[in-house]
C-alpha cells in the first residue's frame, strides 16, 4: 500500500500490493498537502487558463475524488489563497500517485444479501453522486449499481476499441471510482446494456438487425435503436467491455438487455444467425452468449448478472420467442438473476386494475414464480425493487418496507432499487425499517407491523 489520498479521501494502491480496501481503516486527513506515496506534478500556466480548469484537467489522474479537494491541495502546496494565476507562472499539482491508481474485484459469494441503488454514469462520475453513495452507506446500503454503457449505446468511462464512441466521459478513471466503492466496504457492481444499442446500430448499419423486406437496417417501431444479438462482432465488443470493468476492479457485471427485440415487425427481421441455424430458437442464441460471457469473466473473480423482465416469471411462450430469455437455461449459466418485478409494470395480469399499487401480491408472486423455473440451479434471485412513482398512487416508505419485506420472505438475495433519476428519497426514508428485514433485526412481520401502525413514523 502506497498511502492515503488527503483531504478526507480514499486509501489507493500499488500494483504489486493491492489489498481489499474493505480491510482498511482511512485515517484522518494529513496536514500536509503531499500525501504519502504521491508526488507533485509541475504546470505552467497558459494565458486565460483558470485554476478550475487546470483541477479539471488534472483530477482523474490524481488521488482526489473532487474538484474541491483538488483545488483545495493546489491553493495549499502553492500558498495561493485567494489570489488569481498568472500566465507564465509554474504551480504543482499535489496528489498524483507515483504509481497508477489500481483495485481488483473482491471475491463476493453470490448469496451476498445486497443492498443496493443504481446511478446512472452522470451521476456516479459527479460530486454529488459521490455524496449519494456515501449517504447510501451510512444508511445501511451495502451495493452501487453504475452504467459502463446504456441503451443508447454511449460509454462513459474511456475504452480504446473500433467501435467505441467518443467523448461523454464522465467516470473518467473507472479505477479510481471503484476503489473509492470499496473504500467505503460496497459491493461494485458494472452495469452493461448489450444488445439495445444505438450508438452501434447506427453508425455501424453492418451490425445491425436486418429487414428482411428492404434489406437495410430493421427499425423497432420506426427507431434504429437494435443490434443483432447473434452477431459475433457485437457480442465481443461487449465482452471486451466487461473485460476492461472487471480489471477495473467490480466485483460484478450485470448485462441488461440480455435480449432480442420484443416490439416492431418481428417477421421482417432478420438475424446473422438464421442463416446457418434457421431451425434454432432465439433462446439459443442468448442461451449460448451467457454461457461464453460467465465462461470469460469467472477467471476475472467477478460475479455474472442478468437482468430479465418480471413478466418472463409467467413464462409466457410468445415472450419467451421473441426475447430469448429462456429462465430455466439462462439460471444454469449465470450466479444471479435480477428480474425487474416492477408492480407498476404488470398492467393486464392477474386481474388488478391498478398493479402498482398492490406490490405485496406482484412481488410475491413473481418472486414464487421465478423460484420455480429457477429450481435446481444453483442461481441466486436478487429483484430489482420499484423505487418510483409512476403509476403507483401509493408510492412511499412504506411501499419501499413492503417490496423489500416481502421480497426477504420469498428467499430473495438482498434487493436492487432502481430509480432513472436517481432519486432516493423514500428510500432513503424507508431505510431504518428496510434495515430491519434486511439484518433479520425483527422478524419481516413483525418490521411491518411496525411500519404500518399509525403511531410509526418513518425518518431517515
């Protein structure tokens, strides 16, 4: 270990000595503006540069996490109060580890009872995000869920491959992020959407799901949003992803979209694989793509995670064809199975006019369902919870305790919250009670009853 990041940082360390930061005590900040192990880097000042710009610019190779901690070191080491720089004048950047910043996956068992919220890239590489995760950890949260690439296809840390994109960086050193998760004894987990990807289906048409109609790229419901999932070219270039996250250091990569299309013209598309296989189910193809992913990943030390559709717990054989996600196959290939059992998201089933609003019977009984079709396995079950309130008239605290609590009584392991804002406040509100089930503190009913009597109120 080479030393401690100032000003409240994390610990970092060498590449001959990397040791699991959940074994770590951080120490209070040093008064000194050098911390051990880093050395100052010299810059001379160009004509209309600020000093935020230069943090800026220096802040994903140091060992600061924020601008603010970095441009507080810089004022200190260069005894700049508040004065402004000058064109022409040489200061030193303090906090530049002598030795790269590097963290390796924690072994983690797949019964790990997660505690977890999902960020998306913006928020994961801001100030506040940083905050968000630390308050989740204070709260009892144990698991961070990041994009390394969404539907859209966009990246968001920095990977050198052909068919990568450009720009949007925002967790420019994944290393260091991680390392900050671990500091903090979280679980890291990468979240990779595969085969939705529009960066890829766009600009590259070759890559793409075809129409068997007019031969050109295959549009769902009029958006070229698709690649084909059977292509070996795409598959690789999301394996080769995964790879460069699981050396990063998470300790889990999570695949979504681990699917074909459901909407649009299904008849008029068309897959690489049918022409050598056109007797194959697309389960297969999805089937085989998971066994390669794990196959390539465990030698990493990283857990493998699917995310599938609640609804595939009614295993209905149209949304079996059309998405590939074949539960009972894909269970025997993967360690965890996060299905998103959303109530809100069951409009049509089992006879409820209002599903979001009755997350106790949807959660239960996806959760009972998915049991069954996953018996034998060997995987573990981890549900992706209803953080939101859309379509949900009851959408609370106790909403939250109930979907937890719940889904603690059906053998879940632990929980995900998902919210695309990335806003956690009833959550966070809900957290002394969902501590409760999670840490067997109280038996799950005895938690609930807690929570529903009118005497109970709920604070963060």
């Amino acid at each position: 270990m080479l030393g401690f990041m100032a000003f409240g940082c994390m610990s970092y360390f060498s590449q001959s000595n990397q040791v699991s930061a959940r074994q770590l005590n951080t120490p209070a900040a040093p008064s000194v503006a050098v911390p051990q192990g880093t050395q100052s880097t010299p810059h001379v000042v160009k004509r209309g540069e600020s000093l935020p710009a230069i943090v800026t610019h220096y802040l994903p190779e140091s060992i600061y996490m924020r601008r603010a901690e970095l441009e507080a070191a810089v004022r200190q080491a260069n005894n700049l109060g508040s004065k402004p720089l000058k064109p022409g004048a040489q200061i030193l950047i303090p906090g530049i580890p002598v030795h790269p910043i590097l963290d390796k996956p924690i072994p983690t068992p797949k019964d790990f009872a997660a505690r977890g919220i999902y960020l998306t890239a913006y928020t994961a590489g801001s100030a506040s995000g940083l905050d968000l995760i630390q308050r989740w950890k204070e709260a009892g949260g144990n698991t961070v869920v990041f994009d390394v690439k969404d539907f859209d296809g966009e990246l968001h840390i920095p990977f050198q491959h052909d068919y990568a994109p450009a720009g949007n960086i925002t967790i420019r050193n994944l290393p260091k992020f991680i390392h900050y998760v671990h500091s903090l004894q979280m679980h890291a987990v990468a979240r990779i959407a595969l085969f939705r990807d529009a960066h890829l289906a766009q600009t590259y048409p070759d890559l793409a799901i075809h129409s068997r109609k007019f031969g050109k790229p295959w549009l769902e419901n009029g958006k070229l949003v698709w690649t084909d999932p059977s292509n070996r070219a795409v598959q690789d270039y999301d394996l080769d992803l995964a790879r460069l996250a699981a050396g990063a250091g998470a300790d889990e990569i999570q695949f979504d979209y681990v699917r074909f299309p459901a909407e649009g013209d299904q008849a008029d598309a068309q897959f690489a694989f049918q022409k050598d296989h056109p007797d194959w189910p697309r389960s297969k193809v999805i089937t085989d793509f998971v066994t390669r992913a794990t196959d390539t990943l465990h030698p990493l030390g990283v857990l493998v995670s699917l995310d599938v559709f609640g609804v595939m717990a009614w295993a209905k054989q149209a949304d079996m064809v059309l998405t590939g996600q074949n539960i009972h196959d894909l269970a025997r290939h993967c360690d965890i199975i996060s299905p998103m059992i959303y109530p809100s998201h069951f409009f049509g089933f089992d006879g409820y006019t209002d599903p979001g609003d009755a997350p106790e019977h949807f959660i239960s009984e996806s959760m009972q369902r998915f049991e069954r079709a996953t018996a034998g396995s060997g995987v573990e079950l981890r549900p992706w919870l209803q953080a939101f309130g859309w379509r949900t008239k009851t959408y609370s605290p106790a909403y939250i305790v109930t979907q937890v609590r719940v889904a603690h009584q059906e053998g879940g392991a632990g929980f995900l919250f998902w919210n695309a804002r990335n806003d956690y406040s009833k959550p966070f509100a809900a957290m002394p009670e969902v501590n409760l089930v999670a840490e067997h503190c109280v038996s799950p009913g005895a938690a609930s009853a807690r929570l529903i009597s009118p005497t109970t109120r709920v604070s963060r």
